[in-house]
C-alpha cells in the first residue's frame, strides 16, 4: 500500500511539474504589447554573449515575451540574502525562515522593477513614458508570474526553481546544437567533426560528474567510537560552489553586458575580452562565496565541538575553523579556476566561433544539464527513498 501512494504521489508531482513547464513555455511565446523589437535589441543579442548568459540564469533575452526577465531577479535577491547572511549584518542570520522568505520576495520584486525599468529604456522597447510604464508593469507581472510558478514547483512538483532553468536551457540550446550540426555537414570530412564534437561532449559529463562527487578528506576524531573504528571523514567537496554559481551567479554576471549596452559601443564593456574577462573573475570568487556558504568553517567548527569531535591533531574552537578554512581554500582553488575558465571560453567561444558556436556553446550546456539533473535526481530519491527503505526493511525481516 505505501508503494502505492509512494508511486502516485511521484506520478502526480511529475504531472504537476509538466504543467508548470507547459505555462512556462506558453508565457514566453506571447510577445509584450506595445513594445517593438529595435536595433538595440538586435545588436544586445547578436554582438553579446547575454543570451547565453540569461537564459542560465532563468531569463529568456532570445524572445521579447511575457517572461523574458523570468527568474532572474530572484537570483540576484538569493545571492545578496546569502551575502549578508554570511557577513552576518542587518540581523538577517538571525531572521525566521518565514522572514527571510518575505524579505526575499520584496527585494526580488524591487530587482524585477529596476530589471524591467533597465530594459526597457536601455533597448528602447517603447517610444513614449506611458507605453514605458506599461511595459514596465507587463514584464514585472511575468517575472514575478515565472518565481511563483518556480515555488509551485518546489511546493507540488519536482526540482523547484531548478527545473525551470534546466528546461530553458535545454530548450533555448536546441537552435543552436541544430544549427551547429547543420555547418559541420557543409565542412569536408564532416564525419570526423561529429565524432569529435561527440567526444567532446562525452569526455565533459564524464569528467563533471566523477569531479562533482570528488572531495578533500578531513580525517575527524568521533570520542563516541571505540579506538579501533575506521576514523571518520568529513568530505570537503572540490566542486561544492559549482552548481550555484552557473544558477544564482550568472544573473550577476548580466550585468557588464546590460552596462555595456547602456554606456555604448565604446565603453570597455561593450568589448568581448573584457566581459569575459570580468565574468571568469567574478565566477571565481562566486565559487569561493558559495562554497564558504556551503561549507561554513565556523559552523562546522563548532558542530565538531558541541559533538565531543575533533579533527586529528588539530585544537577544537578556532584552530579547527582556521585549518577548516584553509583546507576549503585548497579544495576549492582547482573547481573556482576549471569553472572561471569553462565559463570565460564558453562566453567567448559563442561570439568568436561564428556559426561553429556549438564547440564552445554544447559542452557549457552539458555541464549545465549534469549539474541541474544531479539536483533533480536528488529528489527523486528523497521522494523514493521510503519506498526503498520498505524494500531494505523486508529483506532484513
């Protein structure tokens, strides 16, 4: 019987999930009225990289529809909330879940606002201050429309915010994968370009996945054991910041593009070495916030302590969190720069390569695809896992 309702209550997220994804993608066909497609949309996105920026970030800049800005201002308000809580200012360590939940969606409707305000004016959308506002209010209404769909997910289906984005990734890089496959046909020896391309790929999500499960070992002393137990180890990830810097830090890294088309052609923003320059800085250090954030020294620390462990041959209190903190900074050093420079040569790539983008765009959304499904996976077995668990259960009976 638990089976049962195991199974049906999985059938019945995955239906309400597909739903969701079906509004999802029904909003971005429906064009905003009043506003025009202009040069400055065209040149923002066929001479930048902010297409293949937005749409990992939960935007969709391909199409000027109900939900092009889409999750993208929610990004931007769950990184400053991680930021001052990780500081510790404002008292927002100190807030409810419930509070912190409100304060995150005022500050994702302030950025949703000034996101809106921001492209409007800057790709000259509209001619007039009437035409404007309402274009402005048209797409604050569908980005905070796409966050409340992301928490239906995460209430009723499967994956939350993070399916949304996997699916815009998959969907959006589907014109260009095609097209790619299209011009390696027209080159001589077309096979091997395939094959090539196909290794590519392959060797990437082999290397992700297997990276993405490698950790530093921190050998821990459990005073509850006996002396002759395996010691414990305390995994430090190599990997850890990954996954939320593509999802959360790429609505940050939209911004040199979006300075560069307001400040103009000639403003170093607009230049492609430099975006992707900043961008591969600004991906490094997110890596490291995020992976401090994951994988608090003070707390762990402090957990150790209040559990009668320590690690071995190191003081608990403050000798722990300084080894902790330097044992993460060595962890973290070759994920930080393999994703800066994954991330630099993919924004680079997609301008540079022409109509051949695929070799730099098709590998970043591979890795993209295997961190968002290895989240996704996680909860099809939390979903599961009592009905494993009853499996576990009659085998020992």
């Amino acid at each position: 019987m638990t089976r049962k309702v195991q199974i049906r209550n999985l059938l019945r997220r995955i239906r309400n999930t597909l739903f969701i994804l079906f509004v999802y993608m029904f909003g971005t066909s429906i064009p905003v009225p009043i506003a025009k497609v202009t040069r400055q949309f065209h040149q923002l996105l066929n001479d930048t990289p902010i297409t293949l920026i937005s749409f990992m970030s939960g935007a969709n800049l391909m199409h000027l529809s109900l939900f092009m800005i889409g999750l993208n201002p929610l990004m931007i308000a769950m990184l400053i909330l991680q930021l001052l809580t990780m500081i510790r200012i404002f008292g927002i360590d100190t807030l409810s879940n419930n509070q912190v939940m409100a304060l995150q969606q005022i500050l994702t409707a302030i950025f949703t606002v000034i996101q809106a305000t921001v492209l409007t004016v800057t790709m000259h959308l509209t001619s007039g201050l009437r035409d404007t506002f309402i274009v402005v209010l048209i797409l604050t209404a569908g980005s905070l429309f796409v966050v409340w769909l992301g928490f239906m997910n995460m209430r009723f289906g499967i994956g939350g915010t993070v399916t949304i984005v996997l699916f815009n990734i998959i969907t959006l890089s589907l014109p260009t994968i095609i097209r790619t496959f299209k011009n390696l046909g027209t080159l001589p020896h077309s096979n091997l370009w395939y094959v090539l391309l196909g290794i590519l790929v392959i060797f990437e999500i082999v290397f992700w996945t297997a990276f993405s499960h490698a950790y530093y070992p921190v050998t821990i002393i459990n005073t509850s054991l006996s002396s002759k137990e395996r010691p414990v180890i305390l995994p430090i990830g190599l990997n850890t910041g990954a996954m939320m810097t593509y999802m959360i830090g790429m609505s940050l890294l939209m911004l040199p593009t979006i300075a560069g088309n307001f400040l103009g052609p000639k403003s170093i923003f607009a230049n492609l070495y430099f975006d992707a320059t900043l961008s591969g800085i600004l991906a490094f250090v997110l890596f490291y916030f995020f992976a401090f954030m994951l994988f608090n020294p003070h707390d762990k620390a402090k957990q150790l302590r209040n559990s009668n462990n320590y690690v071995l041959n190191v003081r608990p209190g403050k000798p722990t969190q300084k080894y902790l903190t330097k044992r993460l900074i060595f962890a973290s050093l070759p994920g930080a720069l393999i994703n800066a420079l994954q991330l630099s040569m993919g924004l680079v790539g997609s301008k540079l390569l022409g109509k051949f983008a695929g070799f730099a765009i098709i590998p970043l959304n591979a890795v993209m695809v295997v961190m968002f499904m290895s989240g996704i996976k996680d909860v099809f077995l939390i979903l599961l896992f009592p009905q494993k668990y009853e499996k576990l259960a009659k085998k020992e009976v």
